[in-house]
C-alpha cells in the first residue's frame, strides 16, 4: 500500500517539495523518533517550521515558528506523506501510535508500561483521529494501548479512512509565545 502511495501522490509530492523549498530552504524534515520495541529511527515529514526550529514535541513550539505553507501542509495532513516512505522502509506503518521523540521521558514510560512498544508506530491511529495529541502522555497511552488491545482489519481502515476524511487535528500547537 505505501509504494502505491508513493507512485499515486507521486505528483503532488513533487510539487509539495518545491512549495516547501520555496517556502523554508529545506522541504524535507528528518527527526529520531521512538519506533516498535523501543528501537530509534529517522522519521521523514515535509518541513512545516522554520528551519532552526528546536527539536521539542510540537504542542511545545511556539506557534510563530509555523510557515504559512506550514498551518496548509499540517490541517491537511499532507505533511505526512512522506512517512509512506518510513512505511514502505518497515519502521512504521500507516495506522499505529504516533511515534514520539526520545526526549519525551513520560510518554515513553506511559508506553512502555502498557506494551505499545510491540506496534509498529504509524502515520495516523485512533489517537489522532480523536484529537488526543502528545500534549496528555498519559492518555495518549491508553488510547495507544486499548488500539493494542482491539487491533484489527476494520480498526486499521477505519483509522485511514477517518483521516483521509479530515477526522482528527493532529497536534496542537500552544497559542502563547515564549
């Protein structure tokens, strides 16, 4: 499904990555992110920040760091698409808990403790389709692992089919300034 992802979007791709460069210099963003068993890998993304941006969970960014391409690429979800790469590689998949930073000591924790480790973190799941973001680890945690628990063919398309649909915001981006 995420090669044919690929090939499909494939145009819009392209024409995203020359948006993105023209809007930051730098139209690819690649972070170290926590993935199935605890192993770190290199998530791929379209840069929706300024370049110098500090590595921080998203809900702890001030909102002015966000380009206008940015707030478009993020409430479409279109900065996600790239991530078919990091499924077709076999670090994540297209629905499983979102992978966290390895400085969210909490959130990991809250995982661990519950075996979300043992999924494939994905590019959506019933977390973002619910509004519940990386902002409360702890009940991010057991909407990861009740998906453990009920994990399923009709779970897993109703997650995609949600977020293509629009379900979901993603994670929210603190209003204040720091």
């Amino acid at each position: 499904m995420s090669l044919g992802g690929l090939i499909f979007s494939a145009p819009l791709l392209m024409l995203l990555w020359l948006l993105s460069l023209l809007d930051t210099g730098a139209p690819l963003f690649k972070q170290e992110r926590i993935g199935r068993n605890g192993k770190p890998f290199t998530l791929v993304k379209f840069r929706t920040m300024q370049p110098n941006t500090i590595s921080v969970p998203t809900h702890l960014v001030d909102v002015s760091a966000v380009t206008k391409l940015g707030y478009f690429l993020r409430r479409t979800k279109f900065d996600e698409l790239p991530q078919l790469w990091n499924v077709l590689k076999g670090e994540m998949s297209l629905v499983g808990p979102r992978p966290c930073l390895p400085n969210q000591y909490e959130l990991i924790a809250e995982r661990a403790s519950r075996g979300v480790f043992a999924l494939r973190p994905g590019i959506t799941g019933l977390a973002q389709i619910n509004g519940v973001d990386m902002s409360t680890p702890k009940l991010l945690a057991e909407i990861d692992a009740n998906m453990l628990q009920n994990f399923g063919v009709r779970t897993y398309f109703s997650c995609i089919i949600k977020t293509i649909s629009g379900l979901g915001y993603g994670d929210q981006i603190r209003r204040d300034s720091q």
